[in-house]
C-alpha cells in the first residue's frame, strides 16, 4: 500500500471540487488517497478505482465512501487574521477604524503579554478557523515576542500551515504596545529563530510593521533590511479608510503616497501582502504592480 513510497493509510471515494488553474474549475468523481504523512498521494478518477485497489493493494478498510451530500475541496487559504483580537469579533463594528484601536483592538491586544492568556486565545483561533476549512492563514500576533512563539508551537501542534508575524509598533501607539526598533527588530529575530528551530515545512516567519501610523521611518527601514537580509515575507496595513490615509500624509509629508512611503522603506516586494488597500491612487497600484 504505497504510493511515492509511503504508505497509503486512508481513500476517499466521492466528488471533488478544485481549480487546477485560473478560471478552470473541476467537478468529479474521484478516488484521493492520504499517505502516511497525512499528504495527498494520488487524485484519480472514480472509474479507476478497481485498478488502483489491485495496484497498490489497497484494503477495504482504508476506504471512505462519501455521501451524494459530501465534497472534498482544497483547504482555502486565509492570507489575513488578526488572531489576537477574535475575542473582539462583532464588537465595534460603529466605530471607525482609528476610534476602534483606541477604544477596543489595543486595550485587548496588551493582555497578551500574559502567554497563559495567549495561549488559550491563540488556541480557540486555531481551532475555529481549521473546523471552517481553513488550513492555511497568515497571522498578525501582537508586539509580545514570547506569545507569537506560543502561537506558532500550537499552528505545529495542531498541523495549520501559515505564516505569522510579530506586530512591530514604535510610535503613536499605547505604551503598553509600544517598543523601540531595537526591541522590534530584536524580537522579530527571535520568532524567526523559533520558527527555525521547530524544523517545520508548514511555517514561515512574515515581517510585521503595523501599519504607517505606528511605526516609525527608522523601524520601516530596518524591518525593510532585515527583509532584504532573510528574503522573507511581510505583511502589514495600507489605506483601510480615508481618515487613515490623511493622517498618514500630514505624519510624512515627504512621501508622495502611503505605498511610496512603504516601498521607500524597502517593505514593497514581491512577497508583501497588503491588507485593505481600499482607497490606493491608480499611481500606486502602477507602483505595487511594478514590485511584483
């Protein structure tokens, strides 16, 4: 019972529903085969299944029949979660988006220097998001180095491939939230080195600078070197709504947009991900288009 030399140990029957490419989209009867290592060993069409039982003999009890009702789809990706604020979910929703830090998302996220509090949240987080299909997701944490590791050692325990990131805040920000670029920087390294160190395929670190409006040019800058550095990935905010926007343009008003400031600061490449973007200028999708 071995395919790509591990051993077959379960074999769905039923229909599966996948995009092989953009704009293609496939139904059918197959048969998908899990092998050891809880990865896909083979997907074949369902009439194939008599020749596949004889070829890598497969025993009845690894099957899996599914029901009419039942579907197997590709686990969706997630490339933006705050994981830290699900206990806020549905709170606020009034309030715009700068009211709503200050009144609601900061207050919540300074608890989590307490990796005891970190780990029960982290772990609800892991758990809702995989039981609704999602089996990849890229986290923003908080500024607490030690519970971002807390959030990684259970994304390894529970199997969830993703990326996560230590939320780096320098200025204009809650003291609680707030450190400076050389606890930024310094802690960034160490979630990049325990990530290393758990010797896994399904984790990566994402440089994480908040956004423009708590972050300093200095710390940009560095997170921008360090990326360059590692070749790693980052994630941060850009233009969720016009007060923001402005703001932005009254604290550096020699950058000649939000993206320009970002990609003067070496934080626009091609593995930025950029979340919201709502408001950006038909120039700075030509800019973040360029970077690809």
């Amino acid at each position: 019972m071995q395919a790509s030399g591990q051993a077959i140990t379960r074999v769905f029957r039923g229909t599966t529903i996948h995009t092989p490419s953009l704009g293609q989209l496939r139904i059918q009867d197959s048969v998908l085969a899990v092998d050891s290592r809880g990865r896909i060993a083979f997907i074949r069409p369902g009439e194939e299944l008599d020749t596949l039982k004889e070829k890598f003999s497969l025993e009845d009890s690894t099957f899996v029949q599914l029901s009419p009702s039942q579907f197997l789809i590709p686990g969706f990706i997630d490339t933006h979660i705050h994981a830290a604020q699900y206990p806020n979910t549905g709170l606020g929703l009034d309030r715009p988006l700068l009211g709503w830090l200050a009144e609601y998302t900061f207050p919540l996220e300074a608890r989590f220097c307490d990796p005891v509090y970190a780990r029960h949240v982290y772990s609800d987080v892991i758990r809702h998001t995989l039981r609704s299909g999602t089996t990849t997701a890229c986290y923003y944490t908080t500024v607490h180095t030690e519970a971002a590791t807390v959030m990684c050692d259970l994304m390894h325990e529970y199997g969830q491939r993703g990326l996560v990131g230590k939320t780096c805040m320098d200025h204009n920000s809650p003291p609680a939230l707030t450190q400076t670029v050389e606890m930024n920087i310094e802690g960034t390294k160490q979630l990049i080195a325990h990530i290393s160190h758990l010797k896994t395929d399904l984790l990566s670190p994402v440089l994480t600078p908040r956004f423009a409006l708590s972050c300093s040019v200095e710390c940009m800058q560095a997170l921008g070197a360090l990326a360059r550095e590692g070749h790693y990935h980052i994630q941060t905010h850009i233009s969720e709504n016009k007060e923001e926007v402005e703001t932005v343009r009254q604290m550096f008003p020699n950058a000649l947009s939000y993206t320009h400031l970002y990609q003067e600061c070496g934080l626009l490449t091609e593995k930025t991900i950029l979340a919201h973007a709502v408001h950006l200028s038909d120039q700075e999708l030509a800019t973040c288009r360029e970077e690809r």
